[in-house]
C-alpha cells in the first residue's frame, strides 16, 4: 500500500502516484477519513463508500456489490491490508474514488451543501404534482425551496398559490417555499427531479407492462435533459422517477456523456449522480399484501426489493429463509397491483409518487436507508441503499442461490437497454 497527502485528503493506493507527497502508513492511520484511489477496471461508480474489504480487491463493478458471499470470497484475495485499515472500512471512513488524480482531486473539492436542499421538479402532471404536494407537507426539515417547471405557466402558477397558502398557523416558514422556473433555471439546484412522461397507456388499454409501452418517448424527452445538465455543469443529483425508471436512468447518462457530434466523451453526470425512484413503491404494495396473508408476514421483517420497478421485479419474501414460491408469488402480486387501480378506472399513480419519489428522495437526503436503483457495471439496478458522507453505499447481505440467480437473469435483461 502507498499512502499521500494531497491538500486536506490522504489517499491510499495499491500502486505508486507520481506528483504527490507520499506519507507514512502511521501518519495515513490518524486520517479521520482516507480515499482509496482505484484502478478497477471497466463502467463504474466515480465515488462510493467502500464498504467492505472485498472493494479493495478492484473486481469490476457486479452483482457481489450486493452478496456479502461474494464479498467475502473477494475479500480473500486481498492479503496486504493492515487491521487500522481494516477497522477504518468497517467504520464507514474510506471512500472509493476510480478518476486519474486530477479528476479526484476535482471531485473532492466539490463542497457538500450542508443546508438544507434546493429540489427542481420538472413537468406538473399527475405524478409531478403529488410528489410536489408530498415533498412541501414532509420535507421542511431537508428541503428548503421547492423550484416547479412545466410548459404550461398557468399550471405552474396554480400549483405555486396553492402549495405557498398552505401553512402553519404563526409558523410561516416551517413548510418549503414553492417558485415558479424559466427553463434555464432547472439545474440550478442540488436536486432535479424528472416527473415528464408521454404516451401514458389510456384507462382500458390491453398493455401488460405500461411502463416498457412509454419507453421510447420518454426516453427521447429524458436525454434531452441530459444533454442540459451537462451544459449546465450540474453537479447535483439527477432523480428520475417517470417510467421506466431503470432503463431512462441509463438514457440520460449515456446522453449526457457524449459530445454535439455524438462521440462518448465522458464529460457528463457521472453514474451515482443519477437514480432512480421507482422500488419504493414496490416494497410498499410487497408490505400491503403481507399484511393481508400470513403466509407473506416474513416479508415484513427480513423481506427485501430488488431489480426494476416492472416486470423483472424480485421481491424475496425473506432472505433469511427464502422461499421460492412464495416469492415468486409475492413479486407477481405486486407486479399487477397496478392493474388493479386501472381496473378499477383510475391510473395508478399517487403510491408511485409518495413512496416512490417523495418518500425516498427525503430518506436519501437525510442519509436513511431507502430504495432506489443506482449504477451497477453499465446498468441501473434498484437496491437498499443509502447516501453517506463518503459516498453511496448498497446494503450487502449473504444472498441465497436461487434469489441470486434471479438477479442475474435481471441483470441480463436490464444489459439489454
């Protein structure tokens, strides 16, 4: 291990770094946080929390980011690490940079805004409009301004009156203010939330997965904002929450980083400053069906959500003690939950957006555990996870053979896009 002191950061390495001061391994132990510079090879996070012992052994980002077993397996292979280093990863104080030493140090500089956020909502339909709603009742102690933008002024100018003449009585400034934005002013922000859509499948419709059906508008839309924040030199989070979700975070990632002519160049959002917010609700129609039917009730205590909000949804009803069927059962029963609502002539759209959108994006700015899909090797795949002063860390827990092998085919399928 090599150990350096660039400014206020002490960087470790597992190879040698020109241009900097090298320290010794006494002075990197009294670090209240290190950097360990990566070299792993192909698509990845810039920045994340190392979590685990097994990052050190630079695989290239998959699946065993969220298998303890597999971390484990990886961790065996990495001989040289002293036990203060050791001790300091199980503590949450080494973050994981992969970015040549003058990205890094551009990254690290970047200050966190320790106040609370400046969130932009972009498109006031349905959806946008609760998660509006949503994030002004719950997000006063996180939120301090929330900026609306849609083509349609008057609907902006509507929903600012009514969200800024709902208040507390002689507790004025409890609630965030409400703005109405030009276009320009999207991505002055440290958080941008896509609610636009197209081409929402009609009441009647016989469309069995009416996410996938608005895939390639919404795609066309989203990348067009893409392209925006990379002018802009956003450096916030870029939240998408229209449908489907996975898929268009890939979309305004891989749109962002490439040139006016087309050619990938790198020079936009990177991976983890996009997510996506559509497991939320997932977990919670999971939770509604366990709590009508015993059989389900373990999903309430040692239950988890993965993959994309549709079809290649995985619920296991307990990792703990999975059991397959009843799995598969759960996940179908929440899959077609949707259905329901439309059936009954309504479009499904106010859980999406509460529990989803509104919900997670305040767990993730107070650094709470929450669900959302994040950057895993060229793909977005929606996981527990959480946001911490040293980077985004996904829970990792011993994964059962059959519940891995349905995240794989996942995987397979996401790879697709």
């Amino acid at each position: 291990m090599f150990y350096y002191q660039v400014q206020d950061e002490v960087l470790v390495s597992r190879e040698a770094l020109a241009g900097v001061r090298e320290i010794t391994e006494e002075e990197a132990s009294k670090a209240q946080r290190l950097i360990f510079m990566s070299r792993r090879a192909g698509a990845g996070k810039a920045a994340w929390l190392l979590s685990h012992k097994a990052y050190l052994a630079e695989a290239e980002e998959g699946l065993w980011c969220l298998d303890s077993n597999q971390q484990d397996v990886l961790a065996r292979q990495v001989q040289d690490v002293p036990q203060w280093l050791e001790e300091k990863i199980a503590a949450g104080g080494v973050m994981g940079v992969c970015a040549d030493l003058a990205q890094a140090q551009e990254l690290l500089a970047r200050k966190e805004n320790a106040d609370k956020k400046v969130v932009h909502i972009l498109a006031m339909g349905d959806v946008g409009s609760t998660v509006l709603m949503a994030l002004a009742l719950l997000g006063g102690d996180c939120v301090r301004e929330l900026g609306i933008y849609d083509f349609n002024e008057r609907l902006c100018q509507r929903w600012e009156h009514e969200i800024n003449q709902i208040a507390y009585p002689w507790a004025y400034d409890r609630l965030p203010a409400v703005r109405v934005l030009t276009e320009d002013q999207l991505f002055q922000c440290d958080v941008f939330v896509f609610c636009a859509s197209k081409s929402i499948p009609a009441i009647g419709a016989d469309v069995q997965d009416v996410r996938m059906a608005q895939y390639e508008a919404n795609s066309a839309i989203i990348s067009r904002y893409g392209v925006l924040a990379r002018e802009a030199g956003f450096q916030g989070l870029f939240a998408v929450v229209s449908d489907p979700v996975d898929q268009l975070c890939c979309s305004v990632w891989r749109a962002s980083n490439r040139d006016a002519m087309g050619n990938w160049d790198g020079k936009g959002l990177r991976p983890e400053q996009v997510q996506g917010y559509g497991l939320g609700v997932m977990n919670s129609r999971a939770a509604y069906y366990a709590k009508q039917d015993a059989r389900f009730q373990s999903f309430l205590t040692e239950g988890r959500a993965y993959g994309p909000h549709g079809q290649q949804l995985v619920i296991a009803n307990s990792v703990t003690h999975y059991d397959h069927a009843l799995s598969m059962e759960l996940t179908r029963l929440t899959v077609e939950a949707n259905l329901e609502i439309r059936a009954l002539g309504y479009k499904p759209y106010i859980a999406p957006a509460v529990s989803s959108a509104a919900i997670s994006l305040l767990l993730t700015l107070r650094g709470e555990w929450h669900y959302s899909s994040n950057f895993l090797h060229g793909i977005y795949m929606g996981a527990k996870n959480r946001s911490t002063r040293n980077g985004l860390e996904l829970e990792a827990l011993p994964l059962p053979p059959q519940l891995l092998a349905r995240l794989e085919a996942v995987a397979a399928e996401l790879e697709k896009y």
